[in-house]
DNA sequence: TCTGGGGTCCTAGGACCC
DNA sequence: TCTGGGGTCCTAGGACCC
C-alpha cells in the first residue's frame, strides 16, 4: 500500500513574520488581510486567547480588551518567498509531491518502507525547521483525506513529535473516533451541520453510514470523502494540479469609489495582475471577466453587483489586450450613483502558451513580438524591485489635481502594519548582472 | 468609520438540437 | 388545439478548500 504525507506550515503568515522577529516568540500574533479587514492567521497565543479567524480587525480592541496584540498587515511577497524555500526543501526530500496552496504539500511515498515512515516526517520536520525557522505539521496516511487528519494530530499533540502516522485499521479508527466532524477535509461548516442535525458527532458516525445513504443525502463528493476515512485511496493526485483553469486579482477599497475613473485604475490594476500570473505559468486566456460590488454591508445603500466578460479574439497573456478589454467591460457594466466597495478581474479559457490558436484577423506577429518583449522585461524589473515598480499609465493610483500636480490617489490599499522585505532573493539579485 | 482574496467541483435547470 | 423524448452544452448557485 502507497502512503502520502501532507506538510503543512503552522500558522504560516504569523510564522513568517517571526523568523524576523524572534522577539514575538510565545507573544499573540495575528496577521491581517489585505486592506487591514480581517485577521488571517493567528498565532497559537491567539488562539488561545480565543481570537477567531476572519474577526475583524476593529473589534479585536474590544473583544479584547487591555490584551497585547503583535499585528501585522499581510506581505505576501514575504511568504511567498519563505514558503517558496520550504517547498523546495520537501521536493528535495520525496520525489512526487504537488503543492496544494501556499503553506501546504502533498508527497506520495510510495515504496517507503512502513517502519521508516515516522522517522522520515520527523526527520523533515527538523531540517524544515533548521533550515527556514518555519515550523511544520506532517501527517502520514494511505489516503490524502486521512493524511490531513494525521497532520491536525501532529499540530495538536506534543507526543507526534510533529509527525503523526495513520499505518494501521487501529489507529485509523482510533483517529475517526476522536475527530470532530467540521475538521474533516471535504466536510464543511454546511455539511456538518446537516450531518449533526442526523445525529453524527465525529468522523467515526459518519463513516458508520450506508455508501448509499451518503450518495442520497448529499452528493459524490462526500461519498468519495467517506471512502477515503474508510482507508480507501479515491482522491485522485489531478485535482491537485497546479495548472489553473482561472485566474482572479481582486481587493476591496479601503473607501468606497463612485467614479468610473478611480474605478478604471483598480481594474487596470487587477489586469495586469492577472497577465502577469498568466505569463508565470506560461499561460493564456481567452476570456476576460470583471467585476465590482457595493458594500453589502451598508443596507443603507443601495446595492449592485456590476460584471461582464468577453472573449478575445486571440488568447493572450499581454498585459495591454487584458488590461483594454477589462476596461471596456468595466464601461459596459459601470453604473453611475453606486457606492463600489470591491472589484476585480477574472481571466478564463486558459490554455498552454504552445499550441494556442491564432485567429489570423486579429493576429499581428510583430506587434506580438513587440509586447511579449516588452511584458518580460517589466516582469523582470517589478520581480526585482517589487510588484508594480513599472506600470502602465492607466494603473497609476495618482490624478491630476488642481494645479497640474499629482495627489496620490484616496482609495489605495491600506497596509498600516507591513513589515518589510528582509529575505531578499538571492536569484533576483543575481539577475541584475 | 472599519467586515479578505483566491480557487475548485458538482448539480439542477434551461436552451437548443434532432 | 395539439404539442415526445433524448442528448448535449451552458450557466448559476451552492458547497468545499486554503
């Protein structure tokens, strides 16, 4: 039988910022959203205070009152880089592995002998942890799904050592019976309510059912979950697959925008964005969608939901066709007297840059040349110096105000508590040569 | 006053075709 | 006025994940 391990990082964004910060050691730390919303990730002394995830950062005062907090504003350059690091350290150590978002990995060990599996997690852990000052949770089981469940015991009991193997009908039973139902991957907070309002309380009274009752109640997916807490292995590697069927950049406002205007610079924003995600897969999309919201919390305004999409001509990954077609849309779907709070911009129909079909009315073969130049070098000089270091003049956050000068633009993204950039990359800095 | 951002899959129902 | 049945494709909505 193959085992897989899931690695996961313990609370990733909080865990980053302390490799620089060792001072916040055993402090409660918590990590915000983009534009300061919400809090993200949560240190364990959070945690335990009873911060929950995705509170609000204005009522954590209080919530809280008289409690310390270390409060970060989200810098996702930063954990992209150090999680970037840990990957390459887990690829280094099992042949197969997929990552499945930025603080997660699944490895397929298959062939590892049964008795080495513990030594081989712990062993990860440690150099994981020697290496990039990232502590990491690694469960070990024959399925993906009950992978994951051994990982929540190794983050939450001391005795794994950080690594907890599922190698026998024992312990997985074991496991089933003291794991509650809404912890189990694949069954929501939705679900879990429905399955609890039928009486089940862990894991193990849901896998007590009838393959039947399950397809009935609800539907293949948590049929195939409920294979794989019985010990089979039916979550297939391809739904990890990091080839993206869509890409999306979008932000709320930290105000709220009326004018088309200020709205046409965001969404430029987010298009370009979305052509440089595009280009760093070596993709392309021929359908590209926008969106823009009101504030659905303020009943008090009147609400709209703007969005529309085209199909190019050609596929593209140019920042120029994308960023064009997002703003035309957004003239089509723009409706003045609304207060938008949120926007974005989606590009779909992606396929592999090799073997795109050119539809020869709309193709220019220089121009295309011309572009693609022109996009890899920006992408070089924003990657070295930072995202949107070079941008088009349709996606600078500044206006002419009055007197010919330039005011910067009122509804930026907020970030009051960004930590810097301290882990520079070695591989930019040497492509400066 | 302030309430995130990115993805995936499945299903039901409608449109359309023969 | 009567007005079947089956297949496919698309879309919207709802669930899940991190």
């Amino acid at each position: 039988m193959g085992y897989y391990a899931v690695i996961d990082c313990d609370n990733c964004y909080v865990s980053c910022e302390r490799v620089f910060r060792p001072d916040l050691r055993r402090k409660p730390v918590v990590v915000l959203s983009n534009n300061d919303g919400c809090v993200v990730a949560r240190s364990n002394e959070a945690k335990q205070i009873g911060v929950k995830a995705g509170t609000p950062y204005y009522q954590l005062a209080s919530l809280f009152p008289g409690q310390q907090f270390a409060v970060f504003s989200s810098n996702y350059e930063l954990y992209a880089d150090m999680t970037a690091r840990v990957m390459s350290m887990i690829r280094a150590a099992a042949p197969v592995c997929f990552r499945y978002s930025i603080d997660e990995a699944f490895c397929r060990l298959d062939g590892m002998p049964e008795n080495l599996l513990k030594t081989w997690g712990e062993t990860l852990h440690k150099r994981i942890l020697r290496n990039t000052g990232m502590p990491v949770s690694i469960g070990i089981a024959p399925n993906k799904t009950l992978a994951k469940m051994a990982s929540h015991y190794a983050k939450h009991y001391r005795g794994y050592r950080h690594c907890c193997v599922i190698d026998s009908d024992e312990k997985r039973v074991k496991a089933l019976k003291h794991y509650p139902l809404k912890e189990v991957w694949g069954i929501g907070r939705r679900y879990a309510v429905r399955l609890e309002s039928m009486g089940d309380r862990t894991a193990w009274d849901f896998s007590c059912h009838h393959a039947d009752w399950v397809r009935l109640q609800f539907n293949v997916s948590l049929q195939r979950t409920w294979m794989e807490l019985g010990g089979k292995d039916c979550v297939p590697d391809e739904q990890m697959a990091s080839h993206k069927k869509s890409i999306c950049t979008s932000r709320s406002f930290s105000g709220m925008i009326t004018d088309l205007t200020d709205l046409s610079t965001h969404v430029a924003n987010y298009a370009s964005r979305c052509a440089e995600k595009l280009r760093r897969q070596h993709a392309m999309a021929s359908v590209v969608g926008v969106f823009a919201d009101t504030n659905h919390f303020r009943d008090d305004l009147p609400q709209y939901q703007a969005c529309g999409d085209r199909r190019l001509l050609t596929p593209a990954s140019a920042t120029q066709p994308i960023v064009q077609t997002a703003l035309d849309i957004l003239r089509h779907i723009y409706r003045p007297g609304y207060h938008y709070k949120r926007a974005g911009v989606i590009v779909m129909g992606i396929q592999e840059e090799e073997g795109v079909q050119t539809n020869f009315i709309d193709f220019d073969a220089e121009r295309f040349k011309k572009m693609k130049r022109l996009d890899e070098a920006v992408d070089r000089i924003n990657r070295i110096g930072g995202s949107e270091t070079v941008v088009l003049a349709t996606q600078q956050y500044t206006r002419p105000a009055g007197q010919g000068k330039a005011e910067v633009f009122a509804n930026a993204i907020r970030h009051d508590f960004r930590s810097g950039n301290p882990s520079t990359r070695w591989s930019d800095l040497i492509e400066l040569h």
